[in-house]
C-alpha cells in the first residue's frame, strides 16, 4: 500500500482547469495520487501515467494507461496525440524513500544506487559509481552545483580519503563519511547533514536538470491550445527552470506583454505553496511549490 501523501493535490487539480472530457498527462505518476483524484472528481476523464517505476502501477483502473517511461520520452508515448493538462511532481515519493531500497534516504542503510529505474542494468550509472570513481573536483562540484552545499569541497575531499581504504557500498557508508566531514554545529542543523549531498548525487545519477527541461519542451509542444501545464517542485534548481521556461513562453525574451503576445499566460503569477495546516500533516511539503501556466488557442 501506498504511504505517499499527494502534495498541492486539491492546489493543482484545481487550477488545471479540467472537465469530464479532459485527457490529462501525469509525467510523474508515482504514488498516483493527483490522477486517481481527477478520476474521482471527473470519471469520464482518461489519464496517461508515466513513470521510470513500473513498480508503483498495479493496473486497476482502465481509465489510466500506465508506461513504464521517463517523462523525456513523453513524445514517443503520445505519438503526435494532444492532451488538455500536464502534470509534472518532482518530488521523491514517500514509497520510494521509505521502501525502495535503492538508497533514496540517509535514513536507511541501503545499496548507495539512488536510480529512479526499478531494476536498474549494470550499464546505468549509480551514486556508487559517482562516489568510488569520480575526481574530487567532479565531486565537489555536482555537491555544490546540485545540492548548493557549503561544505561540498571537504566532504568531496573526505569522499575520496575513504575510498582509498575501502569502497563505499551505502547509504550509511556515506553518511558517516560525510558527518565526519562537516563541522558539529553543522550536524545539529534543522536540515539533515547528508540532505545535500544526497539530493546532488539523486540529480547527478538521474541526470534530472536536462530530463526537466526536455520534458518542459516536450509537454508544451503536447497541450492543446487552451490546456495546462502544471509543475510542482521542491529544490530551487528545479523551480529556477521552471519559473525560466514559464516567463520565456509568457512574455518573448526582449519584448514587452503589450508589445507582442507570447504563447502562454501564467495562471499564477506568484508561486503556490503549501498551507500551514496542510504542512503539519505532512512536513515534507515545506518545500514545495507550484507553477501553473495555459497555452494560448
């Protein structure tokens, strides 16, 4: 059974705007919380789900068609097909922390892989393979880049001292190595000493940034004129291109609104966050937030 509390669920279906004849594209379908929502409010609206995770679909529902993709591909799933609304949800999954096994959490003695795949091929790349054979400038550099950590050059420097005595194999391997990097005070902090780190190596493996903005690309290509796209992020790298990619396709790059029409008209112009009383329900939210933007007929 599924643990994964839907973020901005009421938020987003909301403002895509849909009706009974809707056919949405749930990039993310993961704990399938928004699309089983849609279904719930509209039964005669279909889905197409998406996930790198066959093992988070069990095929109840005709309603949905389930591929087991990368959202990069959208295009190759539609196949010239449009669709009325978009959603991407970035974020990790309850599930996937909790019960993956594949080494999402630092609170979890796992195989240090952090791939979205299931069942990962001995060709695709893994934080083991990160942590064990990249130089210390590549390390401290995706640590810095990635997970806009301050101490990214001692815990690079740190990563590749152990290594020199022994592999690093998982999660705790890691996560020793790295609080024994960083400074006491820095360890007690509100935010976990490993969040980081972790969340750099996760993008790293997943090559996540570029697979964002391809899917961007493609999902706008998709809608019909009039459908919507919505993005709920959860680290400022990700919401950066997304708010970038919004505001270029709202107003043309050089020109004003009232000068020339862009192509798209951002539904809210400030971003959506959680509500508090939604927040103490499930503090995994804090950081999320929502985008909405409609492509014009």
């Amino acid at each position: 059974m599924s643990v994964h509390k839907t973020v901005l669920l009421n938020e987003t279906i909301d403002g895509l705007n849909l009706t009974d004849k809707s056919l949405v594209l749930d990039c993310t379908f993961g704990g399938g919380g928004h699309s089983r929502e849609i279904l719930k409010r509209f039964p005669k609206a279909k889905i197409i789900a998406l996930d790198q995770d066959k093992s988070v679909w069990d095929g109840n529902d005709e309603r949905i068609s389930f591929h087991n993709e990368n959202f990069s591909d959208l295009d190759k799933v539609l196949k010239g097909e449009k669709v009325d609304g978009i959603i991407f949800d970035l974020g990790l999954s309850s599930d996937q922390l909790e019960n993956s096994g594949r080494g999402f959490s630092f609170l979890k003695d796992e195989p240090l892989l952090m791939t979205m795949k299931t069942n990962p091929s001995e060709e695709d790349l893994t934080a083991e393979d990160i942590v064990n054979t990249w130089e210390e400038k590549n390390l401290a550099d995706i640590i810095y880049g990635y997970g806009e950590e301050k101490f990214s050059r001692r815990i690079a420097r740190a990563i590749v001292e152990a290594r020199s005595k022994a592999r690093i194999k998982t999660t705790f391997d890691l996560v020793k190595i790295i609080s024994d990097s960083v400074p006491a005070v820095y360890r007690r902090g509100r935010i976990h000493f490993a969040t980081r780190t972790f969340q750099a190596l996760r993008i790293a493996v997943n090559d996540e940034l570029r697979v964002l903005q391809t899917g961007l690309e493609k999902g706008f290509d998709a809608l019909k004129g009039g459908g919507r796209m919505a993005v709920i992020t959860f680290h400022s790298l990700e919401d950066r291109i997304v708010k970038k990619f919004f505001k270029a396709l709202a107003s043309p790059v050089g020109l004003r609104p009232r000068e020339k029409e862009g192509k798209a008209i951002l539904i809210n112009k400030k971003v959506i966050l959680e509500s508090s009383e939604e927040l103490k329900k499930n503090p995994r939210a804090r950081s999320a937030k929502l985008r909405i933007l409609e492509k014009i007929k």
